[in-house]
C-alpha cells in the first residue's frame, strides 16, 4: 500500500514524478539525520533524487554522502510514499515518490559536499518530533517497532 503524507495536491496543479530514496540510518543509540539550510531550515533523512539510470541503492549511497559525508551498508527496504510539494530550487511542483530505507552507519569519508547539508545525530526518542517530513517520521516510528 502507497501511503500520501502532507499537503493535499492543488487542484488544477500539474505535479511532475519525481523518485527518491531516503535512509533511516541506525547509528546505534539514535539516527543519521541531515540538517538542510535552504529552502527553509529543517531535518531530514538523508537521500534525494534518482538520477535517470540510476539505481535506487546507488542513489541513495551517493546522496548519504553528498548530504553527511557518510558510507552507509545493510539496506533494507521499508516502503514508499507520495509527498506533493514545491521545490523552490527547481521551480517544480513535484509529486515524490519517497522510496525508504534502514541501513547501518559506516565510515566517515569526508565532510559533506551538497551545499547548505551538515550531518546530526539525533537520539532515537527525539527523531520523531524533529524530522521535518511527516513520511519521513511515520518510517522511523515504524522501524522503532521493527527493531526491538
């Protein structure tokens, strides 16, 4: 089943498909978030767009890395969902499709190399009040459960 968080689509308004693949990464006592400073400040899973032949596992890995400068291993598929929104960056309503993850923390390789992205640890009881996406808290509140 394909849930929808978020907004509902505007009526009359054209949304462009755009898949996307985001981690929740185990990094023990809590998770590998993303902090974003533009288009507005929030946390998120680290992830983003599938470039046009591109694996969804490649995709996710390079995109962990552009946003925190981390390897990540173990991926486990979770789920999907819709999200409609604007990306103010693209000028683009966009219908994403949010393919999730679990994976496991690795190694640090560099600092970040996506412009305005630094990587935050957040404690597991904490990440689901300061994730931005309300998809993105729905999948580590279920992973919390998958978990134990």
């Amino acid at each position: 089943m394909n849930r929808r968080f978020g907004r509902q689509p505007l009526t009359g308004q054209r949304y462009t498909p755009r898949p996307g693949v985001y981690a929740i990464i185990d990094a023990g006592d809590g998770l590998l978030a993303t902090f974003q400073e533009e288009p507005r400040p929030e946390l998120q899973l680290p992830g983003g767009g599938i470039d046009p032949g591109e694996s969804p596992q490649g995709a996710l890995a390079r995109e962990v890395m552009e946003e925190t400068g981390y390897a990540i291993h173990g991926l486990r598929r979770l789920g999907m969902f819709h999200r409609f929104t604007y990306m103010p960056e693209y000028d683009l309503h966009a219908q994403k499709q949010c393919h999730i993850y679990a994976a496991r923390l690795g190694p640090r390789r560099s600092e970040p190399t996506e412009d305005g992205h630094s990587a935050v640890f957040l404690p597991w009881a904490e990440a689901c009040d300061l994730l931005a996406v309300s998809g993105d808290r729905h999948f580590v509140s279920r992973w919390l459960k998958l978990r134990r």
